[in-house]
C-alpha cells in the first residue's frame, strides 16, 4: 500500500477527525493556531526523534501529531513554505520553497478573535520579513515563536519578530520540546519553560 500523501492524511484529534467524529461539528472551537515552517531548511536532518537523528520536519511533524491527540480539535495547523496552506488533518506537507511567514499570518489572522493563541515554529529568516512584521502587527494577541533553527540571523529575526507582537520566544535546537511547550501554552498561563 503506498504512504498515505500527508496533505490528505487525517491524524487523531485534528480539526477535521474532531469534527468528523462529532457528526461535522468541532464540539469546542479551537484555541491555538500552530504556523509551522515547511521550507526547505525543515528538511535538515539535525533533530532527534525517540533517541534518532531525523529531519526537524520529521521530528515537529511527529510532536504535532502528539498534541493534536492530546488536545483533539483545539489546534489548528497553518503550513506555510512558498505558499501557506490550512491542514485540518493535521499533517503539514512535506518541506518545498521559501519562508513565506507573512502568508501564513494573513491566514491566521482571519482566526483572531482575541481569545486565540498564536504559535510561529520555524528554523530560519523568512524572506520579505517586513511583510511578515507589517501583519503581526494587525493582530490583537502576542504571538509565540518556538525556533528550531541554527541561523543567528534567523534566530535574531524570530526573537525580535516575538519580542515585537508581546510574544514570547522559545529556542529548540533539537526539535524535541515541542510537545511540552505547546502543551504548557495550552494548559497554563502561569510562565514559559524553555524562554529567551
């Protein structure tokens, strides 16, 4: 049988097996948009996964799909690379083109209703980033960044693009605190763990 193509799989607590396990309905709407980076740099084999060295798209691909079964329909997943595209089955594509953040934003922004929490992940200085500073600045809550990346400039970039939306930023060079960060932003509003 061949891989199921990620852009049609649907992944247990997604938005889209939330609501077809609730007759089409989301019960609850959801409460965090996760922006995550598809670029080609995600395709670097530099994160661990289960004690092996992966891809970092490999390795927060796996972390997503633990949260969304953790949190079943209450993340939403924008993918963004050269064009930004909404995975309700919870599956980012595989990593193709650029760093178009400011795509992505456009999108997410359309779910900013002010309740609604706002995760960047990403590994690098996204291209037009003036673009993507001009939307942060539309919305009406902090957006979060977890960078997964080794570029200084791109690190630099992110830390200030946070900095800049009240957000918070997060560094994970291995890719692997994901899971627990997410988590804590979603249950708790006591404080970050791994801060910058």
């Amino acid at each position: 049988m061949p891989p199921i193509d990620p852009q049609f799989e649907i992944v247990p607590g997604s938005i889209a097996h939330t609501a077809i396990q609730h007759g089409g309905q989301l019960p609850k709407p959801p409460i965090m948009v996760v922006m995550f980076d598809i670029s080609y740099s995600m395709d670097e084999r530099d994160a661990t996964l289960y004690g092996r060295t992966v891809s970092r798209y490999a390795a927060g691909v796996a972390q997503l799909k633990e949260l969304q079964a953790k949190h079943p329909g209450q993340i939403a997943i924008i993918a963004f690379g050269d064009e930004a595209t909404v995975c309700p089955g919870g599956v980012p594509p595989e990593p193709n083109g650029w760093t178009m953040l400011y795509l992505a934003l456009e999108k997410a922004r359309e779910a900013d209703t002010g309740a609604m929490k706002f995760v960047i992940i990403s590994d690098g200085l996204p291209q037009q980033g003036d673009l993507a500073k001009r939307e942060a600045e539309q919305f009406s809550v902090p957006i979060d960044v977890i960078y997964v990346g080794r570029d200084e400039r791109g690190e630099e970039f992110m830390k200030d693009f946070a900095h800049g939306t009240g957000g918070t930023f997060y560094t994970d060079t291995s890719t692997m605190l994901l899971t627990t960060t997410i988590s804590k932003l979603l249950t708790d509003s006591a404080g970050p763990i791994v801060v910058e």
